[in-house]
C-alpha cells in the first residue's frame, strides 16, 4: 500500500469510485459501439461532482463528458476512469490531454490501454505533466466489463475488419 501526502486517497475509496466509474461504463453500451464502454467519475472532497461514459463515436468519451460538466479550477479533483485516457487525437481530442489542460493532479485508472495506438501512452502523457496516476483499481471487474470491446476495438477476431486499424476513436 503506498499513501503519501500528494495522494491522499485510501485504497477502499479508490475502489468505491472506479465502482461508481465502471457503473458509469455500463450506460454506454450499445450507443458507444465500436468504441468501449468507458466510465468517469470525477470527485472532489470525497464526492462524484462529475460522471461521464462513451457516447457514440465522433462524440465525447466518458473524460470529455465529465469534464463538460464542471468549469474552474479542478486542481483538486481526482478522476476515476476506467480505462487509460487515450493520448492521441483521433475523432476526438486526447482526453489524457484534456485532464492535463484542466487542471487535474490526479488520475486513477483501473486498467492500462491495449489499443497499440495507446497502450501506456496516455498514462505516460499524464505523468509527464506532472499528474500522479495509480492504475490497477478494480482491474479483474472491470476487464470483464469491457475487454471483449477492447479486443474488437483494434480489430482482432473481427471477421469484419479490414487490414487497417479502424478508428474507433
Ligand atoms: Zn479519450
């Protein structure tokens, strides 16, 4: 267990919200398709004051709606998301870019990115900032949640797919 003074969160609480994030997730389906299903929390003081999941492709992944929510400073705010914030500009804008031009200090991330195009980059992208970033809260749950959308979201035993990479972003 690691608790220190920038990351005054206890382990329990983490897992209560990326709880309420993965809950969050499961709104998105079908209308995310193929994009997956991916929630957001954002907390202060110890309370969601912010909750987004995937909209339909080309719109506002769960980071973005929670976000859209709230305006000011949200240098003490802690979002909880599901999965790692995307890092490159896709269909929409990097969300890992977003949390950093926020404000935001602090992400907790309940399991890594296996899309190539990501794949720890939106992590990295956050620690580069300067944002403390624990991943791994509620990982098991929230893989059966969401990994057969993970694995179809770069196109792997997908019939359908073609040579390309879609863009599901
Ligand atoms: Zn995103």
């Amino acid at each position: 267990m690691r608790l220190n003074s920038t990351f005054p969160i206890m382990p329990s609480l983490a897992k209560h919200f990326m709880r309420l994030a993965q809950l969050e997730g499961r709104k998105a389906l079908p209308k995310c398709l193929p994009n997956p299903p991916i929630g957001c929390v954002l907390v202060r003081d110890g309370r969601v004051i912010a909750s987004g999941y995937t909209q339909s492709p080309g719109q506002y992944h769960a980071e973005a709606m929670a976000l859209s929510q709230l305006e000011g400073d949200l240098s003490d705010v802690i979002a909880n998301v599901t999965l790692e914030p995307c890092s490159f500009h896709g269909r929409t804008p990097s969300c890992a870019k977003a949390l950093v031009t926020r404000g935001i200090k602090r992400v907790v991330v309940s399991m890594p990115d296996p899309d190539p195009r990501n794949a720890g980059a939106g992590i990295e992208m956050l620690k580069a900032a300067g944002v403390e970033v624990t991943v791994g809260v509620l990982e098991k749950s929230v893989l059966k949640d969401i990994g057969p959308y993970l694995a179809k979201s770069y196109g792997h035993g997908d019939k359908d797919s073609h040579v390309d990479t879609p863009m599901t972003y």
